[in-house]
C-alpha cells in the first residue's frame, strides 16, 4: 500500500507523495508552515532539472560521502521538512557514516524539538542530539544560534539539508566542513557550502548512503582525493545550467 492514494504510475507520483509527507509532517506537529513554502519553492527548481539527479549532482553526492568518512566528528542536521521528508534516510546515513544526527530547527520551539526527536526515535534513531542546547553558533540571535556544544558544536563536517543562508554562512565562518543540499544553486547555502549538492533531500540522502558504503573500502589517501578534486563552483555552474536549459544532457 502507499501512503497517499495516487496510483505509482501518475507522472507526478514523487512530487505528490513528497507534498503528503511534507502535509503530514505539518500535521504531526514536526514541520512548520514556512516548510510548506520551503517545499514549494523547492519543487519549481525540481521541475526544472526534470526530477533527476543529475551527474553533477551525483558527484557532489559522493565527495559528500568521502568528506563525512573522512571526518573526525561527522553531524546530519535535521529541521522539520527533513524530518518529514526522509527521516529513515538520515538515520541509514548516520549508521553508514557513524555521524551524530541533530535537531536543528529554524523556528525552534520545545514542542516541535521534542516531535521530532520522537520521530527520529521511531525511524531508528538511539541517540538523537539538539534538545541540550548548550552551545552556541557566533553572530546569530539567540534562539537560531542554539546547538548541541557536543554535536554540532564539536562537529568538523557537517550535513544541513535545506539549511537557511544565514545559518549556513555562520557554521561556514566557524571553520566547519559544510554539505548542503538545497534544490536552489543560487541561494545562500549552496553558496557558502564547501559542497554544495543541488538535487532534492529525496533522492540525494540515499545517494550519499549508497556512496559511503561502496567507499567504506578505500584507503584516507582514495578519499582525500576525491575530496581535493571537487570543484565547487563548477558544481554550482552546472547545476544553474542544467535549471535554465532543463535538465541534463
Ligand atoms: P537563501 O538561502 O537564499 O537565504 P532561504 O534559505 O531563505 O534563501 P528558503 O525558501 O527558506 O530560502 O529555503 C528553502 C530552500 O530549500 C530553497 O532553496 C529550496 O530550493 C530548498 N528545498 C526545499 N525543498 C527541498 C527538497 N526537498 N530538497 C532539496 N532542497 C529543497
Ligand atoms: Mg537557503
């Protein structure tokens, strides 16, 4: 059975059931409604490069992965649509990687933390960080720059799927590693991302995973190059070529 009544063959089957989960979400109590916009604007750069990762994006998704292997501290950030959207995913990457998971919310109330970390709880998470809060990112007001002093905190790479730009520049100014996924190119996160990774949460988590586990294998020095030979803005440059001229090649 799937979780929403759309028959699997409808041309829009993922984008529908993505919507669901994101409605589901806001429902439960675990994504705000500034989520529903977020989703939104996703979905229109989704459209664009034809609900497919394409190879740039691939790339990104495995330098991803040689980055959080290499990783002393590995942190996945999660707020409330990546807890609504692939909550299982996260957990799956974090056993792959062994990285900490941490709530980490734009519109952070105790309500929505507790949710989540509930949800997490019920997709497999042990130990889910981000309710201490005893840390602090600089230069951000006070309840945004709340995180956990032994998660995120300590971390020196961390995964923030659909961060904000601020908060995403901020973590950048504190020297840490940063993947971002974010369907948009040109916004702030992808900006200021040591890897930016333009492809949707959906289809870019498993990704990862698959890529961490078939690089599991390889020796630090394999990995480091892999890491030294991404390009940052040419992953950027492709990504905004393939949106303004529709998908891949
Ligand atoms: P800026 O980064 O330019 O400051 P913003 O972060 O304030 O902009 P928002 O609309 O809050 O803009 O951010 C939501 C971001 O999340 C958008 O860039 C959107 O493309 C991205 N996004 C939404 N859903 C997904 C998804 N399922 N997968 C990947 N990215 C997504
Ligand atoms: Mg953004």
């Amino acid at each position: 059975m799937s979780e929403v009544e759309v028959p699997e063959s409808h041309p829009r089957y993922e984008s529908l059931l993505t919507r669901h989960r994101i409605e589901a979400g806001v429902e439960k109590g675990i994504t705000s409604k500034q989520g529903l916009i977020a989703q939104g604007r996703g979905e229109a750069f989704d459209y664009l490069l034809g609900e497919e990762t394409t190879d740039s994006a691939d790339a990104a998704e495995r330098v991803a992965a040689a980055h959080l292997l290499l990783a002393d501290h590995p942190v996945l950030s999660i707020n409330g649509n990546v807890a609504a959207l692939c909550p299982g995913e996260m957990v799956d990457l974090a056993d792959a990687v062994d990285a900490d998971v941490e709530v980490n919310l734009f519109n952070r109330t105790d309500e929505r933390m507790r949710a989540i970390v509930d949800h997490l709880r019920d997709h497999g998470a042990d130990e889910v960080k981000g309710l201490e809060a005893d840390g602090r990112i600089p230069g951000l007001d006070h309840e945004r720059a709340k995180v956990d002093a032994d998660g995120i905190g300590d971390a020196d790479v961390v995964l923030v799927p659909l961060e904000d730009g601020d908060r995403a520049e901020a973590l950048a100014e504190m020297g840490k590693t940063e993947l971002v996924i974010d369907l948009n190119p040109l916004s702030r996160s992808a900006r200021t991302a040591t890897v930016p990774i333009v492809d949707n949460i959906i289809r870019a988590v498993p990704n990862v995973t698959a890529h961490a586990r078939e690089l599991r294998g390889a020796s630090r020095e394999e990995l480091e190059d892999i890491v030294a030979a991404f390009d940052r803005e040419a992953a950027l440059a492709d990504a905004e070529r393939a949106i303004r001229e529709g998908g891949d090649d």
